[in-house]
C-alpha cells in the first residue's frame, strides 16, 4: 500500500530553506540575512493541487521559485519523480524544465509588450527546438483554442486584451510544452472578481483535461478553497498546518489558520463566527523570534512558546500542526 502511495507523489520538497543576504551597513557589521524559507516539507501526488497560503512575506512565492531553479536552494531537497533536481546537470535540467512551468501573478509585466500574443504562446517551442514552424504554428492555434482565444487573436499585443485574456495568453505560454506540473503564483490576484472565476475554473478544467499538478499559490482563502486538494498555511518562513482542504476548513488547528478563516468565515449564512483579530505585524525574518514564530501574536502563547520552536507532527490522521498545545476539536472548530 505504501509503494502505491510513493508512486503517486510527483514532487517531493524535504527542509527546503532559502536565505538572502543583504548588503553590509558598514564595513566591520556583520551581513544581515533574510530567511525566507525556513524548513519546508510538503508532498504534492500526481494531478492533485496543493494550496500554500499565508500573509504577505511568509515566503510562499520564494518557495515556488525555489522549486523551479529560479533562486538559489541554501538546503534541503528537491525531488521530481523521485529524482534529485540538486544532482541533474545543466542539460538534465533543460529537458526537465519543460515539465515544470509557472504562471505569475501580474498577467501584464510578465508579457513582452513588444511581441504578439501569438509569439509569446510560440515562444516556449522556439526556445526548446520543437517542431516546425508549421508545426509550433498549429500548437499555438491549439492553445489558443484551448484557453478560449480567437485564433485572429494573435496577432494582437498585450495591451489589446483585458486583464482575464492576458492571463489566458500567460496559461496557454505555461502550457506550450506540454507540462506535468505548474507553480500558480496568485494567478487571480490581480483580476477582478468576477474574472477571477473565469480563470479558476479554467484552470480546474485544464486539470482535469491535461492530468496537471498544480501548486497554487495565493492569499486568498476563497480562491484556495475553490481549487485545491490540500492546504499548507505558511507563517514566516515555515508550515504551521497541512491538511486537506474538508479537514482544515471544518476544523482548523493552529491559532493562526483560526484566525485567518475566521475573516473568510465571518457573516457567512451557514456558520456563525466571531472574527479573530492578529495584533501587531509578522516578524522580521531576518530577527526571528525565538521558539514559536507566532508567539509574539499568540493569544495562547506560554513560557514553552518562547524557550521550544513546536515541530510539524500528525496530530489528526493526515491533518498536521506545529503548536505545543493541541487544541481540542470543540475549541477549533469554527
């Protein structure tokens, strides 16, 4: 039974950290550093999403770009397929980057202005030296098609579209060769709402079309309840909980998931809840606080708190929490 579960995972990220080092003030101070990425460990199975979300600064985009080579690893691993991305050489890792895309969250600075849209989806194939020109112009048609683009569309430049098509040119980029698993960097963020659902469940359908792994990035528990199998809250640096998406909703653990659902929660028709609000801002990852992270805005915070960092254990079967004390289920649940 255990192997058929290992054979599922698709992506494997093991005490994944990520340090940035800042600029001397002066010449005898000692270098400032910024840690980002703190400790990660998460699984993502084959055709499954995995939602990471937090505050800004927690370190959710980093750890996503982490994984696609695009900032330095300082430690832990990374496996794809079960295969050390550490340990592939420089070509090794071309041919696996074809199966490993991302889609960012501003759906205008990240197309060229000075190219169409139909050589920004065309590109990808140009790059990897796939097919001929007949061949990656008929791929394009396709994409175009796929993401619910007019095919004399591209002709067009970014500016021409709206906000919700310059998002689908950047889906029908991601998905020119033909990937197996794509980081989603808060790919709604900046779409208005009712655009917002457009895209997710264009994207829900294309998972289901094409068998694609998703880690969906966003700040937006809504959004993270309308697309993903799984959810890790992420809190300076690190994973205060992970479980699946029914667990977490129905019965969160952390205090921090309590208090962020609670904002999602609040006023809704089916469950009364009160709003939790978080006093004070998240701490500076470059002088993290000692012990638990969250204890300088913990309501609940003892002496352990201050003198024992909680570790990421199983408290419920398949339900994880990093907290010194395991809030009761009446109490949690929200």
């Amino acid at each position: 039974m255990e192997k058929n579960v290992q054979n599922k995972i698709l992506l494997k990220v093991e005490n994944l950290k990520v340090q940035f080092k800042l600029k001397r003030t002066s010449w005898f101070s000692e270098q400032s550093v910024v840690h980002a990425v703190d400790g990660v460990s998460f699984n993502i199975n084959k055709g499954k999403t995995l939602g990471l979300v937090g505050e800004s600064g927690c370190g959710k985009t980093t750890t996503g770009r982490a994984i696609l080579g695009l900032v330095n690893v300082n430690e832990g691993k990374l496996l794809f397929e079960n295969r050390d991305l550490a340990s592939l050489s420089l070509g090794e890792m071309l041919r696996l980057r074809q199966r490993m895309q991302i889609i960012f969250q501003d759906p205008y600075s990240s197309l060229n202005p000075r190219q169409t849209a139909g050589d920004i989806v065309l590109d990808p194939l140009v790059v990897h030296n796939i097919g001929n020109q007949k061949e990656r112009q008929e791929r394009t048609d396709e994409l175009f098609a796929l993401v619910g683009l007019r095919k004399n569309q591209q002709y067009l430049y970014p500016h021409q579209f709206s906000g919700g098509q310059r998002q689908r040119i950047c889906i029908a980029r991601a998905l020119a060769l033909n990937p197996d698993f794509i980081v989603c960097d808060e790919p709604v963020s900046a779409l208005d709402v009712a655009i917002q659902a457009q895209i997710l469940n264009l994207l829900c359908e294309l998972q289901d079309e094409l068998d694609l792994t998703f880690l969906f990035i966003s700040h937006d528990l809504a959004v993270i309840q309308h697309v993903c199998d799984e959810i890790a809250v992420m809190y300076l640096g690190t994973i205060v909980e992970k479980a699946d998406r029914v667990a977490l909703f129905n019965n969160p653990q952390h205090p921090y998931t309590r208090a962020l659902l609670s904002a999602v929660l609040t006023g809704s028709s089916d469950k009364k809840t009160s709003r939790i609000r978080l006093e004070g801002d998240i701490p500076n990852p470059i002088n993290k606080p000692s012990g638990c992270r969250f204890r300088t805005r913990c309501s609940f915070s003892k002496e352990i708190c201050v003198e024992q960092e909680p570790v990421l254990e199983e408290k419920y079967p398949g339900h994880w929490e990093a907290c010194h004390f395991r809030t009761s289920k009446t109490q949690a649940s929200i």
